[in-house]
C-alpha cells in the first residue's frame, strides 16, 4: 500500500497509541482505571461521572433511542486539552473503547460508544464561539449546540450552512457534513470549513486544514467521530440574510390519491436541477397528512415570480410569508423541532435519493399506498424528505468524505412506540423504502447522521461510498488500533 507524505506524517504523530480491545475488567483494573480517570480532570467528582453512581443514568447518559441502552463506564466532562489527552492515555492503558460527545442527539445512541464500558468524553465545556470582523472567520468549539452557533453567528451579523435541530452539537455536525436548509445555495458545513483541532489516540494535539496535514482534515470533514476528539473549527461565514419568505402547503385528507399528487409532485421539484437554488424546504408525509414547509432565501416578491403553486396540486391550505428575518425563521425551525420528544423508544431509516436513483411516479404510488394502508404497529411514523442538490453538487464526491454530491434529497423515516420498538414496526419502515427504492436497494447510499444497525452488510460502504478506502487508509495511519470506535465507524484498513 503506498502512502501518501501526508499520511506517514500522521503515523508518526500516532506512533505512541497502543492495544485498545475491550476485554472485560478485573474489580482491581475497573478502580484503577476509575482513579486514572478522575486523576485525568484534576479530581473533581462533578467532572468524572461512574456508572455505579446515582442518578448515572438520567443524568449523564441521558439516553436519545430508549431501545439501545448502552451503559458506559463513565462519562468525563474535562476542560483542557491536556485532560483530554490525560483521559485517553487512561483508556490506552486500561484498553477501553473512547466515543467523543458534542449534543448526544444520536439515532442509535453512538455517541455512548455502541456498547458497554466505553469512555465518554463530553465536550459542554468546549463552548466558545467568536468570529474576526475583518475576516468572517468563526472559531467554534465543538460543545456548542446548533441554537448556541446560530444565536451566537447572527450577534455577530454572521450565518453558515447547517441543520435544523437546535439539540445537534456542533461536533457532531461536523462528523457527518452539516446539511441544511440553506445547503442548496450555500452547501455544506464541512465546505466552508477552514481548520480543525483535534487530539489523536496518542493525545498528541495538532492541526489541520486544507494545506497542512491535509489527510486529516479531510478525514475530520465528514467522518471525524473515528479519528480523533476535535476540540475547535474554524468556518468561513457569510453576511446574515436580510429578508427570507417562508411557505407552506399543508395537505391533510383521507383521500390517499390526493396525497400521492402532492408527493409525485414534491418528488419531481426535489428532483428538478434547474429550480432556484433559493428555495429549499422538507415535505413530511405522515398518516392522511402530508405537509410541505420551506423558505425561499429573498423577498417575497422575487418568491412570487416563482409562482410555487405551479408546483403543487390543488386542495392544499397554504401559507406565505415575507419579510422574515433569517433568525426568527431559525427560531421558527428550532421551536418545530421542540415537538419531537428527547427520549423515546423509536427506529429509524434513511435514504439518500440522487440524480441517478430517483423514485419513479408508480414508485411513490406504491410507497404512498402502503405506509397508508399497512399497520405499523408504532404510536407515530412520519416520513421527512429534506430537499438538497444546488451548490451540494458543485462539490466533488472526494473533496470531503460526505459521498452523496449528485444528492437530490435525503428521505427519514422515524416510528415511535410506546415500548421497545418491536419487529413489525421496524420491517414496516424498511419494506416501505424497498417500496420507494422500487425493491432495488443496492442502488442507493445512506446518510451517516441517520446511522441503523439493520443495513446489512457493510454499514460503513452505505455511509461513504467510494470514499471509504481512504477513509480507512488515514484511520490505520492515526488510530491503528480503533480507540474510537463505534460498529459502524471507520475501521483502519489492516
């Protein structure tokens, strides 16, 4: 295997990082590695969480899916780089398993390590945020969640392209591409992304961007969670958005023929490259109910001269708004967002639709008639078809890890039940994408913000595509022996 100068440069920096495999603990090793740990953040109790302590759970692991309850040995909170580095080399001696964790709002609760005994490291304390005037330039620290990055940008008459869900940190953001509303115009986070900090598995602290160890912050631009701990970004941001108008077009009926009109015709605007890279929005098809919510990125009179109803079939209610100012259409996403619960028992499944793949008219007749028609046996389901392609295509598919550039929308299917979501509620969700996939699913990839242990297969091939042998060459080189390490993470090639 040849290697780049690049990545011998990363050898080197990771040369010191030893054996990780998670053999069980003897009683004496467990309170060993407890001392090590608490030792690593200067002995503060608050600061070195144990599973045997109360409140462990409720507190510091905070579950997202009630299915996955991962129990880890202990979730640290430091508040230096040199306790991050300090808490490594305690998970490198004792052989455990490390998982950073910025917001923790994670469909499968990876970011507790993916199983028992990991070592979480909770990054709240790495929350500053400042931008140079002179330059647009944001250092953000990864402990700030999506709320904190957008009220913190838009004090400073900044905005950047990102999610929509306030809870997400910006860690783990990052870790997947940050794709948003505005990411048809503006792109991804990880496309305006300048420099990265980050600790290795051997705690050394170092840098990268494009020009200077390069491998690196390719790697930490889409599928950073398995390289190392990122303790600061630096984005190039844009002036804040003046005047937006928001839209909506709300159809909610029995009549299943009605609702498969809107969703053929939401599936060919998706689909449509030469619409306006203003507009950019989700459709979120429900039971008797799908809505349509969006925005377009100006004024409402440059929105009408789009003419957004040429779109859409009749019988909707709609809605139309200008002169909104881009964070209180921001507050307006975050507060939809509050309606989803924190915790719940509940299974979920992405699509990543593409310019090659999209789903056929009968296609979305089968898929509409058989989430309508079939029991689902889950409290809830919803289906969320968030709109992309624009700038997202401008970029190459190995200019960052993130592998879907011909993206037309990514589809998310969530389903909630009252108890451990049972197998009739998760094989409902998967034989309704094989029915959009027309029963073809080798012929799509999947977003690794929307992870699910049933892909079959190689999960990781699902996530990052032609990118992953790269991927696993840069891993092999930083983190030989997978401290950070989740099922579905980048594994270093052997």
């Amino acid at each position: 295997m040849l290697l780049s100068s690049n990545l011998i440069e990363l050898i080197l920096l990771a040369a010191a990082a030893t054996g990780t495999s998670a053999t069980p603990l003897a009683p004496l090793a467990r309170q060993d590695l407890r001392s090590c740990l608490s030792s690593a953040v200067g002995s503060d109790a608050a600061r070195a969480q144990f599973q045997d302590e109360r409140d462990f759970i409720s507190k510091d692991v905070n579950y997202h899916n009630l299915n996955l309850q991962y129990k880890p040995f202990a979730v640290l909170y430091p508040k230096t780089k040199d306790e991050i580095s300090e808490t490594l080399a305690c998970a490198v001696k004792h052989k455990r398993k490390v998982q950073p964790r910025s917001g923790g709002r994670d469909f499968i609760n990876k970011c507790l390590g993916g199983a028992d005994d990991a070592i979480v490291v909770d990054l709240k304390h790495f929350n500053h945020l400042s931008v140079d005037k002179a330059t647009g330039i944001a250092t953000v620290g990864p402990g700030n969640l999506l709320k904190d990055l957008v009220e913190g940008l838009n004090n400073a008459g900044r905005f950047m392209p990102h999610g929509s869900s306030p809870t997400v940190g910006v860690g783990g953001l990052l870790a997947v591409g940050g794709i948003g509303y505005t990411s048809r115009e503006n792109g991804l986070s990880v496309d305006v992304m300048q420099e990265v900090e980050v600790i290795l598995a051997n705690g050394t602290v170092t840098r990268a961007t494009k020009n200077s160890n390069k491998d690196l912050f390719w790697a930490m631009s889409g599928a950073g969670a398995s390289f190392g701990i990122a303790t600061e970004f630096k984005f190039q941001t844009k002036p804040t958005l003046k005047e937006l108008t928001t839209f909506s077009y709300n159809y909610s009926t029995t009549d299943k023929a009605l609702l498969t009109r809107a969703m053929k015709a939401f599936n060919k605007l998706m689909s449509d490259k030469s619409t306006s890279r203003k507009l950019g929005g989700s459709g979120i098809l429900a039971k008797n109910s799908f809505y349509v919510r969006g925005v377009f990125l100006g004024p409402k009179k440059d929105s009408d001269a789009i003419n957004l109803d040429k779109f859409f079939p009749s019988g909707a209610t709609k809605t139309v708004r200008g002169g909104v100012s881009w964070i209180d259409y921001m507050s307006g996403l975050f507060q939809a967002a509050s309606n989803v619960p924190g915790q719940a028992y509940y299974y979920s499944k992405d699509l990543a639709v593409t310019g090659r793949n999209v789903p056929s008219d009968s296609a979305v007749e089968r898929f509409v008639n058989f989430v309508q028609t079939t029991d689902s046996g889950a409290n809830h389901w919803s289906y969320l078809f968030d709109w992309y392609g624009g700038a997202v295509n401008d970029v190459a598919t190995d200019a960052t890890p993130f592998p879907h550039r011909d993206l037309r929308y990514f589809m998310s299917a969530y389903a909630n039940t009252a108890q451990e979501t049972g197998e009739k509620t998760m094989k409902f969700i998967d034989d309704s994408i094989l029915a959009l996939q027309n029963n073809k699913p080798g012929n799509y990839l999947h977003y690794a913000g929307v992870p699910n242990l049933r892909l079959g297969g190689k999960a990781q091939e699902k996530y990052w595509g032609s990118n992953l042998p790269r991927l696993e060459k840069i891993k092999a080189a930083v983190d030989p022996d997978d401290l950070f390490s989740t099922p579905q993470n980048v594994k270093p090639r052997q």
